[in-house]
DNA sequence: AAAGTAAATGATAAATTTTACTATTTAACA
DNA sequence: TGTTAAATAGTAAAATTTATCATTTACTTT
C-alpha cells in the first residue's frame, strides 16, 4: 500500500482519500479480477455522491502508472498490479473460480521470428481453462 | 460469398437480405478490422430503418459460426474469418496501417508446459506493432 | 501557518454501446 | 400457396463510459 502511494507522488498524481480508499480495495484484487461494478459499488459505499469519473479515471490513471491492469477479454474487470517493475508476464485466468495465476515464461520470440521486418512492440494474451483445484473438483462430480 | 451462405445454411440460419449484404461487406476486410460504427452506417445506408439489434446479434451470430472474428483488445472491431475451418491461429495488428498478419505457429505447448494439472480451454493472443512496409516507412522520415 | 495554484472531485448530463420487447415481415419448406 | 418458425423493424431502455464545469482539496511556497 505504501508502495503504491509513493509510486502515485513519484508520477506526480495527488495523494487523495478516494485514491487511497480505492487502492486500498484494489489490493485485495491481486489474484482475482474485480469487476468496476463492484468497485463502484464500495466506493459509493464510502462516497454515496461519487462521481462515476473519479472511478474510470482513477482507474485508467493507475493503469498507466502500472498500478492494476485490465483484463485482455473484459474490459471491465480489473486487478491490482503488486509487481510495480513492470515485469512483463502473461495470466492464466480459471473460468470456475476466477483465479489467476501468472505465467512467468513468455513466448514473444516466437512470433517476432515469424515476423521479420515487423517491428513488434507489444502483445496481448490470455490463457483460460480451468485451475488444478477446479479440474479435480469438477472431475470428481 | 457463396461458401459464407453456406454456412449460415448448414447452421440453420435463414438466408436473409440484410445478413447476404452484412456478409458482403464484411468480405471487405479479411486483412484489417472494421468497427461496428461501420459496418452500421453501411448498413443503415441501404436499409435506413435496420435494428442496431439486427446488427448485434447478426455480428454475434456470425462470431458463434466462425464467419466472424472480434479483435481480441477491442470488441466493437470486427473482421470476416474467411478461413471456415477454424484453423487456429493468432493475428499481428499493424498499429499504423491496420493490417492484419496471421500468425501460424501456436505457442499454446509453452504455457500448458507451465500449468501441470490445469485444463486449459483456450487463449486469446494478439501481437502488435509496425508491419514492415510501415516499419521502412517510418524509418525513412 | 496561511495563501496560492493546479489537480481532483462532485454533480449532472450526455454520449456511446449494447440489449430487450413485441408486432410485423419474411425465408424455408411442405 | 399456405404454414410456420425465424428474423427484422421500431422503439425503448439498460448499461457503460465520457464530458463539462463549479467547487473542493492536496500540495507548494512564502
């Protein structure tokens, strides 16, 4: 939590109780996506006036300083981003459950061989199923 | 064209006037996205009382055919899958010129290698960046 | 500590995108 | 040609996202 309010000053964003209050329930999103219904939801519950601006921006905003990202299927889920070096990954994201789990290797070397002359500067990806607890459980039945 | 009706045929879709012209448009952009917006005012310029519902669910009901593919980072883009086997594949997306590049190698062994226990169903990829005549092009300047 | 400044928010509205409903029309088929 | 089920039009509304601007607040400087 400290991290993330020093990363919102060293990008120069102010230091506010509704961006406090919302990276503070964003913080339980770090293995799971929440849904910015659900988000505004909690925040209304703090902030009965609050302005559906201050929900988007604030989340468009701390996703351009690394702060939670979007998922790549819906965007209008979201989770909060505990790894603020960036370090590139990808997300396996279970159906069932919702879990994610991350995905530490990534495969871009394999595209950007297919690609030559291209100059690639970024991809997307997602991979969905279900997460070993859900399989067996689902197996079971 | 004739392979699309097809198609809607074998699936027990009616052939009907809007969807030949939906289909025909959308043959147009086998190699880059068009938006939904688009495709509207196409449509609403020769039946200038269509549905958006006509629209929408014709898109979605193509999609679930395999006629139709959604751009994985922007749902209101769409482009005509004229590849009916549903060989999969994965898309590059020139930021500067929109074309789009099929990729065919699949890299889906890579992370199932990493999910031991895990069902995975499916991913969504998308590489994107400069194709290469737009990545001469702006080198030059 | 107080004042000044720029940013953030609230309140409201509107724009955009998507879905729902129902009467009417139309394609498919006997 | 008549029947039937599906598709569409027309309308509306739901849902999501963005815009505007006056007010408030966090940060800075004095």
């Amino acid at each position: 939590m400290e991290k993330a309010i020093e990363v919102l000053k060293k990008n120069h964003y102010k230091v506010t109780k509704q961006r406090k209050d919302l990276l503070e329930f964003l913080n339980k999103f770090t293995v799971q996506y929440v849904s910015i219904n659900d988000i505004a939801d909690y925040m209304r519950s703090l902030y009965p006036g609050i302005s559906n601006n201050t929900i988007y921006r604030n989340l468009k905003e701390f996703e351009e300083i690394g702060l939670v990202e979007y998922q790549e299927k819906d965007k209008t889920l979201v989770k909060y981003q505990c790894d603020f070096e960036h370090q590139h990954h990808h997300h396996f994201v279970c159906k069932n459950c919702g879990k994610v789990t991350e995905l530490k290797a990534c495969p871009i070397k394999f595209f950007t061989d297919q690609l030559p002359g291209y100059t690639v500067e970024g991809h997307a990806l997602e991979v969905y199923g279900l997460c070993a607890d859900c399989t067996k459980k689902l197996k079971a039945e």
